[in-house]
C-alpha cells in the first residue's frame, strides 16, 4: 500500500556521545501494511469448489469423512524463512479477525481491540494478515519466505496463475491459494502466494505440520505482499475460527504456543549510504522499493543507521550503540517512539540515524547494536579500504 512517511531534518548531525541520551531520528516513521477483501461471491465460488472436491475425494476414499473430534489444536507459525536470510525476524501482524459480524465500523479482535477491519461491502475481516517486512517487495521477489502447513491434513484445493503483484491502485481478478482440511474437518486457507511457486502435490495429497505449500505473495484482492491465513470449522455451514485466543474470544488458542498480542520486536538493524526508501509510484511494476543498503564504508563516510521494528509501543525504550572494532562506542543513544510521534502504537515502523565516520575512523569490523524489550540485536558492517582474508574490503 502507498505509504507516506514523516520526516524530521535535524540541524546538525546527532551528538557523538560516550553515554547514552535521547536522540530523536533524521527519518522514518510508520509504514502502512497491506490490507485485502475476498467479495460475497469469491467466497461463495471457493466454498462451493471445496465442498464438490471433499465430497470427491471422500467417494473416492481418499479423504475420510470427518468426525467431530476437538478443534485442531497446536498450530504452527505457517511462514518461514529460507537460509541464507540472516534478519532477526520478516513479519508482522496487521489484521485478526473481526469478532464483530455488523458493519461497517464495529469492529473487535480477539483481545477485545481495534486491530482489524471491516468494509461498508459487508466484508467482515475473517483471517489473520501477516505481512512481511521490511522491504516486503524485495522478499517476495527474492522468494526468501516460505507458506507452509500449520498443522497435518490434505490438500483439498488449489488456485494458481493469477498476477502476484497487487498493490494499492491495481488487483488481480482472484488470487493464489492452498487448502487443507485437518483429520477433524477444519479447513485452512493460505491466500495471496505468488504465483507459479505452489507445492508441487495435487488435490488429495497429505501434507505434514510445516510442510512447505508455497511463497508469499500479493495475488487477488492485496495491497502488498501478506499471507492471508484463515480457519473455518468445515467446508459448508461452518464457522470463522480466529485461532488466538483472549478476553473476547473465550475457545482455546489453538496455537502450539500463542504469541503475544503485541510482538514487539526488531525484524531488522542495517546500515544504509542514504535513507531507505518505501515510495511506490508506479504501482504495480516496477514496485519502487530502494533500500539503499551497504555493509561496507570508506572513514569519512556518512553512514545511516535504521531499525525496523514490529508492533512497537510509544513508551518502550531502545538503547543504540556503534560500536568500534576494539569495542569501545562510537556512538550510544536511547529512543522512544514517543520522542517521534504522539502515536500510540505502529505495527510496523522504521526510524534512522546519520553520522559522518571521522577521517581517521579506525579500520575493521564495527558493530551497530540495539536492546529493546530484553533482547539484543547486532549489525555488523566494515569501515577502510584493506582487503582482509574474510572478504571484507
């Protein structure tokens, strides 16, 4: 979706202090993530298809009738990341399901907040939106997040060949999708994959617990690129089941181990030769996204500093260091999101920092570290122009 970002010029550059104190960012801000809709008749087309396959495979015995066993329980994280992706984290949540059937502006998630939507269409929020970030175009054309199953069962429908790049101005006419029924005949669907990179096995195979089903994409009715992963009690008649449990939703999580409500966490530190970019203009190709990022500065260079986090707080506190290649600090600040914005709560933002290295800014491996919320993240990049035996130059 189009983001825009506010901005914060600073005079001078940010005080080289030896402890820590409150420095405000050059940048940055929150980022908007993705949202979507499945109309009245996509819906009726899905489910009318998934109840002709069932009744299918079961005539063909092979797929089992369902028995009213208890509702699947200990559910998977159903995305994962590829090796060679060394971020801390790639997600964040934007939209549970809405727990309030009336519409529109009646809305209540699962701990008795706002964080979903509806739309005066009629169209209650009915899953749970996990998008990537940051640079989620940049992920989903690296294909470096994989879909994969949350809990065993069979394939009982399959979508694909639809355009994978929707965004804010332009959508496909239907997106990609994978379906599996669990043994006790709920049913999960994982929207939105891009496209052409599905599971190879057909309707009526078997899937396993994180069994790799495809990539994250943003096909059909999407703003960006997101998993839209919702559970229902059955193919016909059945229910919207929003897996988390909480004070307005009273059946058990049926997660293995249920994450908080706000995740608070750093999905990525990175060090950048100018500030990160996020603007899409020319929605849908090319997706404008530049990163702008480097690991590697001549002594003299000014150098920006970013973090990227997940349903950050106002009032949580974020202690910064640059540190040298002896390990003494360059540089060490604190930040609150509060010392940036009057905003309570972003599910996704990004806040930077510059500094010009000195002239005489010692050669090697230096580290940008940041502690938030009791954990430490580490940043590595290289200052100097020697070529050492570790490839660094």
């Amino acid at each position: 979706m189009r983001s825009r970002f506010p901005r914060w010029a600073l005079a001078a550059l940010v005080s080289l202090a030896s402890v820590a104190s409150a420095a405000p960012p050059a940048g940055g801000g929150r980022f908007t993530p993705p949202h979507d809709e499945l109309t009245p008749g996509q819906r009726a087309r899905i489910d009318a298809e998934l109840a002709r396959n069932v009744a299918a495979l079961e005539r063909d015995g092979v797929l089992a009738p369902s028995s009213p066993l208890p509702l699947q329980a200990g559910l998977q994280w159903p995305l994962k990341i590829t090796a060679g992706h060394a971020d801390p984290a790639y997600h964040g949540i934007s939209n549970f399901v809405d727990l309030d059937g009336t519409y529109p502006n009646h809305i209540l998630d699962w701990n008795c907040g706002t964080r979903t939507y509806d739309l005066d269409t009629g169209y209650n929020h009915a899953g749970i939106d996990i998008f990537l970030w940051p640079f989620s175009w940049l992920l989903m054309d690296q294909q470096a997040i994989d879909i994969v199953a949350a809990a065993p069962g069979t394939i009982i429908g399959k979508v694909d060949g639809n355009d994978d790049r929707s965004c804010f101005d332009h959508y496909s006419a239907d997106w990609n999708a994978v379906y599996v029924q669990h043994g006790d005949g709920t049913v999960a669907w994982y929207g939105h994959m891009k496209k052409s990179s599905q599971t190879s096995k057909p309707i009526g195979a078997t899937v396993a617990a994180g069994e790799f089903l495809g990539k994250v994409g943003s096909a059909g009715f999407s703003t960006g690129p997101h998993l839209h992963f919702e559970n229902h009690s059955g193919v016909s008649n059945y229910t919207i089941l929003e897996p988390f449990h909480g004070a307005c939703n009273a059946p058990a999580s049926l997660w293995a181990q249920q994450r908080p409500y706000y995740d608070s966490a750093i999905n990525k530190l990175a060090t950048h030769t100018a500030p990160p970019d996020f603007h899409d203009p020319n929605c849908p190709n090319p997706i404008d996204e530049t990163p702008n990022l480097s690991d590697r500065f001549l002594a003299g260079a000014t150098v920006y500093f970013a973090a990227y986090y997940r349903d950050q707080l106002g009032p949580q506190a974020t202690t910064f260091t640059i540190a040298r290649p002896n390990g003494t600090a360059f540089a060490t600040w604190t930040f609150r999101m509060s010392d940036a914005t009057a905003d309570p709560y972003y599910s996704a933002s990004y806040w930077y920092w510059w500094y010009t290295l000195p002239a005489n800014a010692p050669p090697g491996l230096w580290q940008f570290r940041a502690s938030y919320q009791g954990v430490a993240y580490e940043h590595a990049f290289f200052v100097g122009d020697v070529i050492f035996a570790d490839g660094y130059d």
